[in-house]
C-alpha cells in the first residue's frame, strides 16, 4: 500500500487541532522541596529551587513569544547556546537568594560587586550588554562623528556638552555618564559612573542622543 494513501486515511479520522494555549503573564509558584529530614548528600534543595523556579519564567516568556511572533514589548530572551561565563551571569540576573549567589560569584571568579555590574548589563540587553561591559572593541569612526553630531544638534543648552570619545565610548565630561556602541554598531547602551566604576544605566537605544538624555542630569 502507498504510504500516501496510510497518512492521508488516518488524517480523515483526526479531529481539529485545539487552540492554542492562553499567554502566562507570570508562570505559578514553583513547589517547595519540603524534606521531612535532611536532604540526601550532595542536594541543594535551594538551589534546586531556584532553578525549577527559573526554567519556569523563562517557559512562560517562550510561550509568550511563540503567541506573539512579533514579541512586541518583550525583553530579549537569551539565545539558546550560551557560554558557561554568559549562562552564569543570566542566572545571576535572575534574582538568586544571597547564599547562591555568592556561589556563582566565586565560579565566575568575580567579586559579588563585580559580578552584580555583570547583571545588571544582562538585565538590560542580554549577552550582547555583557559583551561590551569589559570589552572594548574599534568601530567605524564614522559611527561616533555621526553619534556626536546628533548629541549637539538635539541639545538646546547654552553651554556645548563636551564629549570625550575612547575608542566605542562617548563619555559626557563633567556629567559622569556615558554610551557605549554595541558591536553591532546600532545599539547605544548608556552608562553611569558610580564610585570611580562605570555601571550599566539603561536599556539601549538606537537614537545617541535618546539615550544619553535617559541618564544624563
């Protein structure tokens, strides 16, 4: 027998597809693991928490997606290979109690302080945030003239805002704030200089000058 003629009899007898599934603003709570005793060796039971908790927001943020293929007014969602260092730091992001993270502090051989600024990058553009937070790289000089010509034309003030550029950063001398051009060279991620430390200040923008005017006072 064909197998055409297999598939095309046993579709006959299908019933119509369900509609799909209802959008999950926020996934339920995640079960406690409640042991009786103390837990077998070798478990973290809050830890092992945390994860499920975690593997459930990112499900329901998938779910989500899949319901707007467009993902108009969604966060990034992380891409699906991830290096140990970037998984690590999303993870960080994703509110861990205080014990956990400390533990991912030391794996990453961060200071909590440090790995702290690594998370809030990833809060505000994923891996493509964290790249540029240590990483300097040498875009086309021609990005930066333009970025620092929009900055000017934008700006009513009576005194010029003196921009000083360091290879992919326009840094707003006097203001402690700052943007850095992502390696795609579209995104401007702004900056805020805390304690002698550039911190990550704000969701990228296309526009320089948007951007810039989010942080600076």
């Amino acid at each position: 027998m064909p197998a055409r003629e297999v598939f095309a009899a046993a579709r006959e007898g299908l019933p119509p597809l369900p509609g799909p599934p209802p959008a999950v603003e926020l996934p339920i709570p995640v079960t406690s693991f409640a042991w009786s005793d103390d837990p077998p060796d070798g478990l973290d039971v809050a830890a092992l928490e945390f994860l499920a908790a975690d593997t459930a927001h990112r499900a329901a943020h998938l779910l989500r997606q899949a319901l707007q293929p467009d993902a108009t007014g969604l966060p990034p969602l992380a891409p699906p290979a991830l290096s140990a260092e970037e998984d690590l730091v999303r993870l960080a992001a994703a509110d861990p109690p205080t014990g956990i993270f400390t533990r991912l502090a030391f794996r990453s051989h961060r200071t909590p302080t440090a790995l702290t600024r690594a998370a809030h990058a990833w809060q505000y553009g994923g891996a493509p945030a964290l790249h540029i937070l240590n990483q300097p790289w040498d875009p086309d000089p021609h990005h930066l003239d333009a970025a620092r010509q929009q900055i000017r034309h934008t700006r009513d003030d009576e005194q010029p805002l003196a921009l000083r550029t360091t290879r992919t950063r326009l840094t707003a001398v006097g203001y402690g704030v700052q943007l850095r051009l992502g390696t795609d060279a579209r995104l401007w991620y702004p900056y805020r200089k805390k304690q002698g430390t550039w911190w990550p200040a704000g969701y990228p923008n296309t526009d320089p000058a948007e951007a810039l005017n989010e942080v600076i006072d």
